[in-house]
C-alpha cells in the first residue's frame, strides 16, 4: 500500500515456518509476560494480551499513561534486531513483544505514534504462531480501509507517514485459532525530562 507518502511492505515468509515455530515456542516459554494496565476512556482496565518490552537500556517507552523500561535483549531477538537492521538499515533498538492467547485478546484501533518513535517511524512487525486478520483505516476517513492476513513468520513494514495517516487494529475473533506471538521492532529517541 502506498497513499500520499505512507509505505506498507508485507514480505511472507521473512521466516521459514519451521524457525517460525521454533522461535514462538522459545519466546512463549522464556520472555516475563506480564498483563499491562492502560488507561481507556478515562479509567484503567487490563490490556487483552500479555506484553514484555525489551531493548537497549535507555530505550524507556511511555505508552498509555505508563512508563516501561525495558527488559534486556534475548539471544533470540537480538539476532532478529541484527537482521532487521541490516535488511532495513534502521538502527532498532528495542521491541515489543505481544502475545495473543487466542482470538479474544486483540488490539484496538491505534497508531504508533509516541514523541519518543520521532515523527515518521519505521515499525517492523514480526507475525508468529496463527494467522490473525489485521485492519488499518485512514484516520481522516475511517471508510477507507484495507485488511490483511498476517501469516507465521511474515513480516510486515509501516514506514513514512504509515504512523501519521493511518490507524490500525488487530481484531477479535470468534472462530477458535491458536496463540499468536508479535514483535513489534522500533527505533526510540531518549525520553525528553
């Protein structure tokens, strides 16, 4: 997708199934999951997923009236943030890891769009275990959308004025499907005082 000056690439298959299922089931297993708070019209209530932040050190991230420092880099994920930097020549220091259990927990429309990801962030997005639908809809016209289906190991790239034009969402489902696991690579400037 392209429109105006936001960029979307989707690359099936960034991971062979096999180092797909492999990954998701050491990260599901090793990564300190926790069930973080955000504020939603007004009040607190628990995200629906578990989430771990890891990066570099001052990589601190504010989302949703919390701030997050983060875990540091598995093994596993710090040779992905290699190959990320090199394929994508983005400089990725931290990442969010989101695991949706099954197809009750989700993700609400949002952009990603925090001070501290700059003004035209990259977002690579790593899908592993079921494949779940993701929306994005324009945010000056919420008519104008466009669906895809994020299968194991591919990898999805929001650049350019993705963050700014576009909202997205990760929806529920009442079909049963199995655990998802999503890396969500960015690029954090340091946190002004």
């Amino acid at each position: 997708m392209t429109r105006n000056d936001a960029l979307l690439a989707l690359h099936t298959h960034w991971l062979a199934p096999e180092d797909a299922q492999a990954l998701q089931q050491q990260l599901t297993e090793t990564l300190p999951w926790s069930i973080h708070r955000i504020r939603l019209f007004g009040r607190w209530v628990d995200s629906p997923r578990l989430s771990c932040w890891i990066g570099d050190p001052q990589a601190v991230y504010r989302y949703s009236g919390q701030t997050f420092a983060p875990h540091p880099w598995t093994q596993a994920l710090a040779a992905l943030r290699d190959r990320l930097r090199e394929e994508l020549g983005v400089p990725f220091n931290s990442v969010l890891a989101n695991l949706y259990r099954d197809g009750r927990d989700a993700m609400g429309w949002h952009s990603d769009d925090e001070p501290e990801l700059g003004t035209e962030p990259v977002i690579a997005s790593l899908s592993l275990g079921a494949a779940r639908r993701f929306v994005l809809r324009r945010r000056d016209d919420h008519a104008v959308k466009q669906t895809l289906v994020l299968e194991p190991g591919s990898l999805l790239v929001m650049r350019g004025a993705c963050q700014r034009d576009w909202q997205h969402a990760l929806p529920r489902t009442a079909r049963p499907v199995g655990p998802r696991l999503n890396l969500t690579f960015r690029h954090l400037q340091p946190l002004r005082r």
